[in-house]
C-alpha cells in the first residue's frame, strides 16, 4: 500500500474539558488536514520540537533518541497505519544498519520522534479520506465584531456534541472556526 506523507501544521490548544488538544496533520497530496487528539504533555513536546528547543534535562523523547544514539540506531521511517475507535496507531520504522524492526507507537509520540529526528511521516490513505477534511479558509474570515458573542459558546457546544458521537471531520472544522474565532478576539 503506497502512504502518503502528512506534515504536522499546528497543536491547537485547549479544545475539550479534560485536557485534550489537537494535532492537525496536513496532507499536501490530497489538500486535507486530520486531526489527531492528543494530551497535554504530547502537545507541549511536539510544541518543543517544532521549536528546536531543549531541555535542560532529558525529557522522555529526548531520553529515548539519546539511547537509540547510543545503540547506534536509526528512525528510518515512521507510519500512522489506522484509526480504529478514536485511536491512531503508529509504528516506528528502525534499523541498526543491519536488521530493520517495526515498533508500535502511539501517533503523538511518533510525531514527537520523527520532528525530533528529521524523519518523513507517512499515513495511510484510508485514515487521511475516513478522517481528513479539506481546509476551507474563507470559513475563518468572519468578522467577530458582527457575530453574537455567545457564538463561541455556541460551537464549543457543538464541538463537544460532535466529539461524544464521534464525527471526528466536523469536529475539526470547529475546531479550527473556533480557534480563529479566538485569534481574532
């Protein structure tokens, strides 16, 4: 099966009431963004890496690129292979020069890894037309001024509706229309 390459755009922030935050994945190919629910420490490591900042100790990513260093091992690839019950399952792609092994990872951490070391990630086409949705920019520029202000109250409602029944496309076209609503506060 031929995967095709996303790039994570941005960590929209703050989305839901336990916690959870969002990874937009872009796909060029197909011109679709998925979005992936991540926690918060996910999105402050992704937030990190896109950043090139680090730590002054070893945090978990770092600690393990460190030992792959160490082993002389090498992230050659990382895949986010299904979406199955509001779950995206990934796998490490990596060699020692001489032996390749495929390793289970949760899709944030895999993310986190393969910013961490300049590694291409690839998605399963079917996730990318389950999932994806085409960003639709003329959405987003509405004029907040004219918008009732309980308007946010209103989408963050029906996000929340769109989460619990699983309509995971409308989900992350709120999400965005939400966070441009609050951008442009």
């Amino acid at each position: 099966m031929e995967y095709y390459y996303v790039y994570p755009t941005e960590v929209i922030r703050g989305f839901t009431e336990d916690g959870m935050h969002v990874l937009m994945m872009y796909n060029p190919d197909k011109d679709k963004k998925v979005p992936i629910m991540i926690g918060e420490h996910e999105a402050q490591m992704i937030l990190l890496e896109q950043e090139q900042v680090t730590a002054r100790r070893p945090m978990t990513h770092q600690l393990i690129g460190s030992i792959m260093s160490a082993f002389a091992l090498t992230l050659k690839e990382v895949r986010i292979e299904r979406f199955e019950e509001g779950i995206y399952y990934a796998t490490l792609v990596i060699s020692d020069g001489f032996n390749t092994k495929e390793i289970d990872a949760r899709a944030s951490d895999a993310v986190v890894l393969a910013l961490r070391n300049d590694v291409a990630i690839s998605m399963n086409p079917d996730i990318i037309e389950e999932v994806g949705f085409t960003p639709q920019p003329e959405e987003f520029n509405l004029d907040i001024e004219s918008q009732p202000e309980d308007e946010l109250e209103a989408l963050e409602a029906e996000l929340h509706r769109c989460e619990e029944n699983e309509e995971y496309e409308r989900a992350a076209e709120l999400m965005e229309l939400i966070k441009a609503k609050r951008d442009n506060k």
